[in-house]
C-alpha cells in the first residue's frame, strides 16, 4: 500500500512513525514533511495548503489513503478535492471542520444536542458587543470566529480589557474579518480527548493533557503547546465515561442528525469544573502535542484503523499499551515572541527517547533550528514519573545555544500521586 501524510510538524511526524510500523504500507510519503523523518517517509515538495497539487500527486502516484494533519488543509476542503476524484482520504469534509473552524457553528451544535459547554453570545459588530460587555460579569471570555492560530481567544478580566480586545477585533481587525462570541469562563483542568470517528462511530484515544503556557507553573504567554503527557490520571473513569458517553457521541450523534456525517479525527479540548465535564473547543483533526504522546501508547495497527473507517468496514482494534509518555518541547529562546533560527543542534544521535522534529533544517547532515518550537522529546516509562526522568535525561544529550524548554511537564499529573506508591 502507498500511503501520505500531509503536513509538516511535530504532529504529523507522530503520524508517520505510527503509519511506519504497519506491515501493510510499501510505500510512504509526507508532503511536505520536515527532515526528522526522513529516515521513514519520502519528503514530497508540495506545501500542506496546495491542494490542487496534492490531488495530482495522489493520483499520479496511485495513493491508497491519505491522512491529513492540518487543520489549513481541512479548512480548505483538501478532503472534498480529493472524495471528488475517488481518491481515498482520512479526514473531514470542509463542511465538517467547521466544528473547528467555526466557533458559532460548533456553539450551535453543542446548544441544539444539549452538549455541556460555556454559555455564551454571538456578536457581529463592536457596538452590540460594548453594550454587552458593559453589564458583563468578569472575568468574560471573548473568541474571534475563525482560524486564528491559536490566537484568537482573549480571557479579560474587566471592561477596559475586554473593550480593547474589541476594538482590536473589530477595528484594527487584528484576525483579518470575522464575528465573535464572548462566553463564559470556567475554571478547572483542562485534558484532550480525541477519537476516531466514522460512521456515526466514535473509538476513544488515551487522554492527554498540553501545556500551553510558556513557562514553568504555566506562567507566560501561551504557545502551540510547550509539553505533553498521556494519561491523565486526575480524570477518572467515570468522568472519561462522562466525556464519550455525554459528549464526543451526541456531538457525533448530533452532527449526523444535521446531515453531516463526520470522519476523521474528533478532538475535544474539555475542562473538569465544579459543574462537570464542559467543552471548551473541538478541533476536527490530531491535536498537537498531543498526539505524539498519544500515538506512540497505540498498539493497533493504525493503518487498518484509517482503512476501516474510510471503506466503513469497522473490523479492526483500537488497543492502547499501559506504559505512559512525556514530551518536552525545546522552543526557540524568545518564543512566542520574536526569535532567532540557524543554530545548529548537537547530540541528537545519542538521544534514547522519541525525538519528533517541530522546526529544523538539515545541511550538510547536520540539523539546525528552523522555527519557534524546534523539537519534541518523548519518553515512555512505567510510571508518569518514571518517564518523565528519563525525558529530562535525555534531553540533557541534546546541545544548542538557542533552545529553552519547561522543567515543569505533567506537575498536575505528579502532584496528585507525590507520596503516594505507583508502580
Ligand atoms: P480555545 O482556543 O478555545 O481552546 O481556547 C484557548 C484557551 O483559552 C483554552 O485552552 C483555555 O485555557 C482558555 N479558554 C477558552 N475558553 C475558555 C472559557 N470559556 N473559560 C475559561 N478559559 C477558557
Ligand atoms: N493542542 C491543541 C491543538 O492541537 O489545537
């Protein structure tokens, strides 16, 4: 079989390892790709959001199945281009990502099915928005409607804040054009569950928890995610329970009853509060970091999971090892911000965990920084704390001048165990 992967980070590499280990696949390809995985995939020039171009590659090179890591890519309809050709993909349609790239799309769902979520406004214009905001109760949540980054929700803790975050939105037009909602905030923990999903079917990933500050004690600017660990041992059973009985299913469930019939990977950005299990996003697609700390705990093989929900032949396993994982991300000095790349990266070869590349370059067989967040070191152990000695071990191997990483990782998932026996 002849399989590709479409896009180019720590995500997608996660997914090209996993598609590695199956028996069935001859042939591998990741367009574009990054030259950590090199060693396992053929790097296809073509950018993730070309879509007229990776239509004609899949069909010169006769791909069986693709897969596809970003949300650009779905957003755009990479998923209808392709079903319009007869070309096998694994993902969701461009009406379907909209769970995602929607915020009012994915809020009128979760009304309509009785999905648990902040409650929240929808406001096409700043003066509607200022009224509100005025009575408001704080702190209040303000989300730009749209793909924004990861940029795009504001938490403002009072009116002054709040009116800035608007006009920004409204006037400077920061995100480009858009409508917003404000809801309300929640407090509690926040985990990721993502899911298989097909045929009005949802197969449950282990948990994962990222770690979206820039610092340790979740200090500082937020970032595409500064670590990861799987599983997240503060959720119980009952509330994991809670979350694909009450939440991922009817959202499915409901989805369907609208005419959409979603395939493709469900990720739910939930949050325990005192209220229960709420949503706070969907994402319609692998989250990342998660997914390299969740896919390595995969024992099934995850091209018949893909095969099965594409040809809606649902005979295969979706079976998780009990080992668990923690990544490290090593950022850029000065990431979020303004930051430096072309420093090169020494050690990499003596390093014993799983090493996905995020942002590098590779001359002359020697890797350089090429992004903000640069690499993802991932450790397995029998225990969180087990494997999270080992990540820092390992990653102590690895020498560059520009790179700083949290010292912090899975603290919640500690914590809760300290002094306690868990092996
Ligand atoms: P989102 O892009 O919707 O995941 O939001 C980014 C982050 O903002 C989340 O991971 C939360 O930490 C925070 N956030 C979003 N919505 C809320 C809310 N209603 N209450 C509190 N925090 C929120
Ligand atoms: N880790 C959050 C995301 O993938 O959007």
């Amino acid at each position: 079989m002849k399989v590709l992967v479409v896009g180019k980070g720590g995500r997608e590499h996660a997914i090209v390892k996993a598609i590695s280990l199956s028996k069935q696949v001859d042939k591998l390809y990741c367009a574009p790709g990054n030259p950590g995985m090199s060693n396992i995939a053929t790097l296809v020039p073509i950018q993730e959001t070309d879509i007229t171009n990776l239509v004609e590659f899949a069909k010169r090179e006769k791909i069986d199945l693709t897969v596809v890591g970003p949300e650009a890519s779905l957003a755009l309809g990479i998923v209808d281009a392709f079903k319009k050709e007869n070309l096998n993909i694994f993902g969701p349609t461009k009406e379907a990502t909209q769970i995602e790239s929607s915020k009012e799309f994915a809020k009128k769902i979760m009304k309509k099915y009785h999905i648990p979520t902040a409650n929240y406004e929808s406001f096409n214009s700043f003066d509607n928005a200022d009224q509100y905001l005025k009575k408001a109760k704080y702190p209040i949540v303000i989300k730009f409607d749209g793909l924004a980054a990861g940029k795009g929700v504001i938490i403002a803790n009072n009116y002054e804040e709040a009116n800035k975050a608007i006009e920004d939105i409204f006037i400077n037009k920061v995100f480009g054009d858009g409508n917003i909602i404000i809801e309300e905030f929640l407090e509690g923990p926040e985990f990721s569950l993502m899911a298989f999903v097909g045929n009005n079917k949802v197969y449950p990933m282990v948990l994962a928890q990222d770690h979206k500050r820039a610092y340790d004690h979740d200090l500082g600017p937020n970032t595409g995610g500064m670590g990861a660990y799987s599983p997240v041992d503060f959720i119980t059973d009952e509330d994991i329970n809670y979350a694909i009985e009450k939440i991922m299913k009817p959202t499915i469930n409901g989805l369907w009853q609208e005419g959409i019939h979603y395939e493709g990977v469900l990720y739910g950005g939930l949050m325990k509060t005192k209220d229960g299990i709420k949503v706070i996003e969907f994402n319609a697609r692998f989250g990342d970091p998660e997914t390299e700390v969740v896919l390595p705990r995969l024992t099934s093989d995850i091209v018949s999971i893909f095969m099965g929900i594409s040809s809606n032949n649902h005979n295969f396993d979706v079976k998780w090892a009990n080992e668990k994982t923690v990544g490290v991300v090593l950022a850029s000095k000065g990431y979020p911000g303004k930051y430096q790349s072309g420093f090169l990266i020494e050690g990499l070869d003596k390093v014993d965990a799983l090493v996905y590349h995020m942002g590098t370059k590779l001359i002359n067989n020697n890797y350089y920084t090429n992004g903000g967040r640069v690499l993802f070191v991932v450790a397995k152990g029998k225990t969180i704390d087990k494997a999270l000695e080992k990540v820092y071990q390992e990653i102590n191997k690895i020498h560059c001048d520009n790179l700083y990483y949290r010292t912090d990782i899975a603290y919640q998932a500690l914590s809760t165990k300290r002094g306690e026996k868990n092996d």
